[in-house]
C-alpha cells in the first residue's frame, strides 16, 4: 500500500528575532518525530497576504501555523474556510467568530512575569522594584507587568510601574523615562518588557550615569543572543520556550487535521512556561546575603525532587541554620523548608501538564511521603486538585 500524501501546510512567521527562529525549529522537531508535511513558509507581512492564502486554499492547503501578527486580511481568508489554523502568541477576531479546527499558543505571561519576580528577589539586593512595559502596550507586555507586580506583591513589595496605563502617552519619552529611573530607591531591580525594552532601559541608564547592576539591576525577555550578549552590560533575561511552542503548536495542527466529526473538541488555549532565566552582568548579584541565599535556590531547584531538606541544603551552604535562616526569611520572606516545597510543587506542576504520568509517580518522583499527603497540599497552596489543574492545563 502506497504511503499517504503529506499535508501540504502554510507556517507564517516573523523570523526577525529569536522567538520565530526558535518556534521554526520546534516544528521542525515535531516533523522529524515522523510526521509528513509540505511545508510553505511565509516570512514578512508582505508574503502571507489574503492573495497569498486564497492561492494557498486554491492548491488545496490542509492546515495553518500563523505567528505574524498585522495579517488580519490574510488571516480572514482562512476564516472563510474550515481549514485548521493554530496562533501562535497573536488573536483573530474572524477565526475565533468562525470556531471549529481553531487553537492558540501562546507563551504564558503570567509565568514570565512570576519568574522574573522569583529571580529578582533571589539577588537580595534590591530596595525597590520596577516594570518598564512595552512601548505598543500590547496584551502580553500588560499581563506580564501584572503578574510581576503580583509576586511582588505577595512578597511584601510595591512595583514601581512604567507604562501606558500609569503615564499615557509620555512612556515614549526617553526624558521621562530617564526621570523615573532615577526617582526610583537604589538599588532597584526592573523588569523590562522584552529584551529591546531592556535595551532602551541600559541605554537610558548609561546616557545618564547610573551604574549596572550596581543601582539597577535589570532582566529582559526572550533571551535573544545576538542582542543580550553583544551590549554592555550583557543583558539578563527571561527565557521563554519558544521551541516548545512551535512544536506544540505543530502537534495541535495535526490533530485538527486529523480530526473527523464528533471527535473530542480541541481546547482554544494552550500556554506554554518559561524555560530558564539567564543570568549575565545586568543582574550578578552583589551583596553577600544575596550570593547566600542565591547559591542556596540553585541547590534547591536542582535537587528538590530527590528528597533533600533542610539540613542538606545548610551542609551546601556551609554556614550555620540560623543565619541560613536568617537571610532566607530577609530576603525571600520565607523558610528554607518552604522553598523546597514550592521547588517540589513547581515540579509537580510541570508533569501534571507536561507528561501522562500517574499522581503516585509523580508524588513518588517529587519527593512526597505520600500522595494524599501532595494532594492535600496542591489543593492548599492552588485551590484547586492536582486532577482538574491537568485536566485544565494539560494539552492532551
């Protein structure tokens, strides 16, 4: 019997920076899995046009990855057929009016910001806090502002907000911008919409004498190389998965492909987490405390899941429990015994929505007594059972 025919997909992507590079490979790696696709890629806004797509369902497309936003023609030609498209990290008002065989990827905001809040006060070095959203005040420069200001928050901080909401149309304005960095205490830890918006943040800084990262310390977003380690200071910043994105969203597509009436319907939102946070000059810490209990969380997120507590983590620090202690509650405003157990439970939370394995194995795998003992705690700190979090998170 003669193999099926490949799918003939369209990918459009925005190429330009990292993150479609990036979403590019993860469908790349998805195919190398075994799957056969016909792949026609459009790069620019100029390509993917509405002529573009009627050429493209002419030919008999089967299937849509779209990550360019400002092709809202090209994206209602797709909504005038039953042809699956999946987002990746943009919205259609037509295809989401249209439904049916339609998902978005998304990169998860609210974690950036939570991350990025983490990993600032991990250097336990900052008076204050501060976001710099993006010039657009698009969604996702909003909703990761919000989650950082949360986290900080929740750990007894205000954040200091720089965007459209809080200064209107001034957040252009490279004077006012220069003015509220220097209003702010010294030394503040900032978060920057994105790594160009760090950019304008160390040129700003330099342009008028404030030192980095010993007044401000800053993280970018998107981790793009070619921009964090080719200015002075090397820029810090979130990394979010954006190969797990394109991967994930070529899994999707596949299944709405495939998908015959009656089938189970596809969920619309699909959010993918952060991968790392990349440490480099615009965020070294610099106070003893800070190094302490810095070297004390990289421990704990390498080895939470293998059992360990309290007194292993103070053998690795050598230093004695009380003053561990100490600083841990200075500048975590926790224990050490609860930063292993939100490590562990961040673990937790990964393979509920990332693997198919058991809540025992997963219990067993993180260093739980027991798993009644995980459940009742996951209800406590999430407010809701580990069972409905997958079934709310999981993509499958």
């Amino acid at each position: 019997m003669s193999a099926a025919p490949a799918r003939r997909v369209v990918v459009a992507l925005r190429m330009a920076g990292i993150a479609g590079q990036d979403k590019l490979n993860g469908i790349f790696s998805y195919l190398n899995e075994g799957h056969r696709w016909s792949l026609a890629i459009y790069r620019t806004l100029h390509e993917f046009t509405a002529e573009a797509v009627r050429a493209e369902i002419a030919r008999g497309v089967d299937g849509f990855l779209v990550g360019l936003p400002g092709t809202d023609d090209a994206l209602a030609e797709i909504a005038k057929t039953d042809r699956p498209a999946v987002l990746l990290n943009m919205q259609s008002q037509a295809l989401m009016r249209r439904g049916g065989k339609v998902a978005v990827v998304k990169s998860d905001a609210r974690e950036v910001g939570t991350r990025a809040a983490d990993a600032l006060l991990s250097q336990g070095t900052y008076r204050c806090y501060g976001y710099v959203g993006y010039r657009t005040d698009d969604d996702w420069s909003r909703e990761r502002g919000k989650a950082f200001r949360d986290a900080l928050d929740a750990a007894g901080f205000v954040t200091r907000m720089y965007d459209l909401d809080h200064f209107k149309g001034d957040v252009e304005s490279r004077e006012h911008l220069a003015k509220w960095l220097m209003s702010l205490p010294k030394p503040c830890g900032i978060l920057a919409a994105c790594d160009d918006r760090a950019y304008d943040v160390i040129d700003v800084c330099v342009e008028n004498g404030l030192k980095i990262p010993a007044e401000v310390g800053l993280l970018g977003v998107n981790n793009d190389p070619l921009l964090c380690e080719n200015i002075s200071p090397t820029l810090s910043s979130v990394q979010p998965d954006f190969k797990e994105e394109g991967r994930l969203a070529a899994e999707i597509l596949e299944r709405l492909m495939s998908k015959r009436d009656g089938r189970k319907a596809e969920a619309r939102l699909h959010l993918v987490g952060v991968k790392a946070i990349v440490h480099r000059e615009t965020t070294f810490p610099l106070s003893n405390a800070g190094k302490l209990v810095q070297k004390a969380m990289a421990f704990i997120a390498k080895n939470a899941a293998r059992k360990i507590g309290v007194p292993d983590v103070i053998r690795h620090l050598k230093v004695s429990r009380s003053l561990a202690e100490l600083r841990f509650r200075e500048l975590q405003r926790q224990t050490i015994h609860d930063a292993i157990a939100t490590a562990r439970l961040e673990e937790v939370r990964r393979r509920l929505t990332s693997t198919h394995d058991t809540i025992e194995q997963i219990s067993s795998d993180c260093g739980w007594p027991s798993a009644n003992t995980l459940k009742n705690l996951f209800k406590r700190r999430f407010g809701m059972s580990m069972r409905a979090y997958r079934n709310q998170n999981h993509p499958t």
